[in-house]
C-alpha cells in the first residue's frame, strides 16, 4: 500500500471516529505526516498510532491530534499557540487552519528539526521557540487559542490567563500515571469554564529547571 493510499484511508478513519471539519481534513490531507518521523516508523507514518521522535518524546496519535483540534474551534484569523512543538507535525496542520502559530518546545534540538521541516515545505506563518511551554508566550498574548501536546497535572493558570475572552485552551490533564483526560477551557471574563473532553494518554509537561 502506497503512502497516499495509506493517507486516504486514515482521513475516511478520522471522518468514521467524528472528525466533520472540511479544513481540518484537508490539513490531514496536504500535510505529509512521513515528513514528520523517524526513517525507522515510515512504513507506520499513517498508522492511527504514537510514534516515538526521541528525547521521551511522541509524535500524537492523528486521531488524537484530530480530536483536539476540531475541539479548537480553529478559525482562519485566529492567532494560535502551541505548547510541546515535537517534530512539527500539528505545527503543520496549524499553518493551514490559522493566520499565524507560535510555537513551544522544550528540547531545542527538537525545535530546530521541526523548523527545518516546515520551512521545507514552504510553512512561513509560524514562530518558534525552545522553552517552557508551562509559562506560555506572555509577550505575544492574548492568544485566540491555545493547544497542548503535553499533559498537566491541573489546568496552568499562567497559560490560560494568556486566552483572549472567548478564547479556548485544548489540553490533556492527569499525571503520567494517572488516567489522564483532554480539557476544554473557555475564557469568559475573568472566569475559566471547563468541560471533560475524554481520556487520553499524552507525555508529561516537563518544567524545564535551568
């Protein structure tokens, strides 16, 4: 089977599991995930699984990723921020559904590789940075939204506090032991609502201590 064979029958998997956004599809369907892992798991690249990038780190199952997304309420204008920039392959998906993405990873060698493999692709409208994605990007706040491919033990104040009003945070909650589950906070005022989305198994959000 073919790598485009494989790719179509991934997105009619996502259409089966709920996945309805036509823009959100069409990401999944322009960006090439084979880009975006290790020579070793290509023949798995459109398998609906984690695979592993180094550093304990994975790049999301594209269900997952999918699901999370779709939640996001992505609009074309929004300016977005994720947080866990892994290899670059949600990054991708973003530059297609928003105006502009700013983007967090912790590990800057995993940082620098994603850049390379966006700007080879002609992906321009995203800024990146090695860095603790705990904190957010406080000079670059209000965001419209913000996502996260790593799971916290609670809600991070400091990064929902960086939402516009109306503005939704997607991320897993739960320790590393823990069942963990996605989140949907939404900004209201002064007010943080937040709704349970369903299980889930991410990477811990690691602080970084230097």
């Amino acid at each position: 089977m073919t790598p485009s064979t494989r790719k179509i029958r991934l997105i009619l998997d996502l259409r089966r599991r709920g996945i309805t956004n036509t823009d959100l599809l069409s990401a999944f369907e322009r960006v090439p995930r084979e880009d975006f892992v290790p020579d070793a798991f290509l023949d798995q690249c459109y398998e609906d699984i984690a695979l592993p990038i180094g550093y304990g780190q994975t790049v999301s199952q594209p269900s997952v990723v999918a699901t999370m997304l779709q939640a996001l309420e992505i609009e074309s204008g929004h300016k977005v921020l994720e947080i866990g920039m892994g290899s670059g392959y949600q990054t991708a998906l973003l530059t297609y559904l928003c105006r502009r993405v700013y983007a967090i990873e912790l590990h800057k060698e995993l940082q620098r590789e994603a850049e390379k493999r966006l700007y080879a692709l002609n992906r321009n409208n995203f800024t990146s940075m090695a860095g603790d994605g705990s904190l957010g990007w406080p000079q670059q706040a209000p965001f419209a939204r913000i996502i996260s491919a790593a799971a916290a033990d609670d809600v991070p104040r400091k990064l929902a506090e960086q939402l516009d009003d109306g503005g939704i945070l997607i991320l897993p909650i739960g320790g590393e032991k823990e069942i963990q589950k996605i989140v949907k906070v939404v900004r209201v005022g002064d007010e943080f609502e937040i709704e349970d989305l369903g299980p889930v198994r991410f990477v811990p959000l690691v602080q970084n201590s230097s």
